[in-house]
C-alpha cells in the first residue's frame, strides 16, 4: 500500500509505502500526483519504507513505466528505509535513476526531506 506524504515543503511530494506494492497504487496515487508535480516543474520526491513485503509485476511496469514517462522532470530522490538490501540496490544501481538520488535510514527522515527540498 503506498499512501501520500502530508506537510512536505513546498515543491516536494512524498509517499510511504508498506506492505506488498500493488499496481492500483501507482495508478490511484502515485500517478496523479506525479503528473500535477510534473507540470509545475522539477519532481523533489521522498519516499519511505518501513517495510516491505513484495511488489506485483503490474506495480513494478507502473514504477518503470512512470519513471520512463517522466524521465528529464526528476531532480532528487530519497529513499528513506532501514531495509539494508534496498538502500544497498539503490546505492548501486542509483545513477540509473534519472535525477539525483540519496538513501537516508528511517530516523534521518527529516533530513531527506531537507535534502530533497534542497
């Protein structure tokens, strides 16, 4: 389930995701917010998961989809986790992401938000 981020600053949007990701997600409210933050300008997004139990195929097509669909709007994303092998994965994998992108542990999720704020 991902849900939105209330009391962001200005011009950054966020979600937190727990549980298994299902592709009604992505689409419900992911998607929308993404595409009225894209309008506006560069995408500051923030992202935090506490735990994780899986993501359908039909989530995972929506992630990559949305992010190939947006692929010059990124500007920061910060994964906010205590999941050792996802911030690892992104640290790795990271500069295939468009935008800059920083892990941050759970108990630094004000200073990934500071960050993304930048």
């Amino acid at each position: 389930m991902i849900k939105q981020l209330d009391g962001l600053p200005s011009g950054v949007i966020g979600f937190e995701s727990t549980g298994k990701i299902a592709a009604e997600d992505y689409r419900d409210v992911v998607r929308p917010v993404l595409e009225q933050a894209m309008k506006v300008g560069d995408v500051r997004f923030v992202i935090v998961v506490p735990d994780f139990d899986g993501i359908s195929g039909g989530a995972l097509w929506q992630d990559m989809k949305m992010g190939l669909e947006h692929l010059r709007g990124w500007k920061q994303i910060a994964l906010v986790t205590d999941i050792a092998w996802m911030s690892q994965l992104t640290d790795v994998f990271g500069w295939m992401t468009p935008g800059e992108v920083k892990t941050f542990p759970l108990d630094q999720r004000d200073e990934a938000i500071q960050w993304v704020s930048g």
